[in-house]
C-alpha cells in the first residue's frame, strides 16, 4: 500500500488522499501503526495530502509524533450524542471524539470536521446548534481545516439492508426519496433549508471555516453558496 500511494505521489500533482471511506480510519492504529508509516511517508512528500477519516479516539501515534508535518489531516464524524446514541453503536461518545480531536490540535495537527449524516429528528435544530457551539468553542477555529455537510444518502441495497435490521432507525425514517442519482435523500428543499441553517450557526462562531458539501449535486452546492 506504501509502495503504491508513493508511486501515486511522484505522478500527480497535489494529490489527496483519505483513509476511512468504508473502514474507520485508526480504529486499529494501535495494532497496524499504519499512521506513523503514513506520517513518515508524507514528511516527504508535502505536495500531497492525506486524511484520516474517524470515530476513533486511538491517537496515541499521532500525538507521539513530533512538528507533524500539516499535510496529514486526522478528521471526525461528529453526531449529537442523542443521534449517536440511536445510530452509532458501540462507538466512542461526542465529548470523546471531540477531545481527540483536542489533543491532536494541540499537538500540531490541523483537523477536519465531518458533520454527516445530519439526521432531521424532532427538535434537530436545537441538538445540532449546541453541538456546533460546544464544538467550536473547545476546537481552535484556526486549527480547523474544514467543515463537510452531509445528509442521509442510501443506495437502494443499503436502504432496504437497513430497512430490514434496523427499522427503527432514524436513517430511514422521514421523507426519504429516490433522487436523480438513485439514491435516498430528503427532498431537494430540505438538503437546502438544513444546509442553511448549519452554516448559521456555524458563522456565529467562525467566519472564516471552508465549508463543504457531502456528495452533493451541483444544483444545491448552487442554491447554498450562491443565493445572491
């Protein structure tokens, strides 16, 4: 894997890489020190990025590592602990994630905050504003990379997979529909109004975050950033 990324990093120019898409991204890190070879690997290279997708509280390499190099970028998903509770099992809490998150600040890194899935349960507004403030209150604001936005999106296999073991789930539940790309999504106006509103909140805090949007559509990403 080490061998093929360099390959990839002497062919590209400012290539960008990140880990945890379908696997979290250190959960195993004390067992694989995947992320010091990383670490050691991208020292090199400083045209390239790299991310760590998690959950995980399990930074002890990162934060052993001495003036890490600012091309490798550890990020969390974050969930209100109501949402978490409900959908992310066995996984470590808000507070928990968020001082991992913390402490890699203070060891030097640059962390990116991953805000997705945003479930719409009654009272949303209320558990993802104090979220948001918790967050940005106890993060370094000029340590913080970006903030992604995203909302439930489901192929069809995964939707009906989760429909059948889980159908209480708040993934699913709501008004969920096929989109042009075929997969389940809240309406069109709805992505819109939750993204909206998240970026307010946001703004109270921090003026100056690149804000993204989680595979999202052209279409929307418009609507949001360019209602002018």
């Amino acid at each position: 894997v080490l061998q093929k990324i360099e390959e990839l990093l002497n062919s590209f120019e400012n290539p960008y890489f990140h880990v945890g898409e379908v696997c979290d991204a250190l959960a195993f890190d004390d067992l694989t020190e995947f992320s010091t070879d990383i670490v050691e690997l991208f020292s090199k290279y400083r045209d390239g990025t790299i991310e760590f997708r998690t959950k995980s509280t399990n930074i002890n390499n990162l934060i052993s590592i001495d003036n890490p190099p600012e091309n490798v970028v550890p990020s969390w998903t974050f969930s209100p602990q109501k949402i978490a509770n409900m959908i992310e099992h066995k996984t470590p809490s808000f507070k928990e994630r968020l001082e991992a998150a913390r402490r890699c600040q203070e060891s030097g890194y640059t962390v990116g905050v991953r805000l997705d899935p945003i479930i719409r349960i009654e009272g949303w507004e209320d558990l993802y504003q104090k979220m948001i403030q918790e967050l940005l209150a106890r993060l370094n604001t000029k340590q913080i990379d970006y903030i992604s936005l995203g909302t439930p999106k489901h192929n069809k296999v995964l939707f009906e997979t989760i429909k059948k073991r889980f159908p209480g789930s708040p993934t699913i539940l709501g008004e969920l529909f096929p989109s042009t790309d075929g997969k389940y999504k809240y309406l069109k106006f709805q992505r819109v109004q939750i993204y909206n509103s998240m970026i307010s909140w946001i703004r109270e805090y921090a003026d100056n975050i690149r804000i993204e949007l989680s595979i999202e559509s052209d279409e929307v990403k418009e609507l949001v950033f360019n209602q002018d």
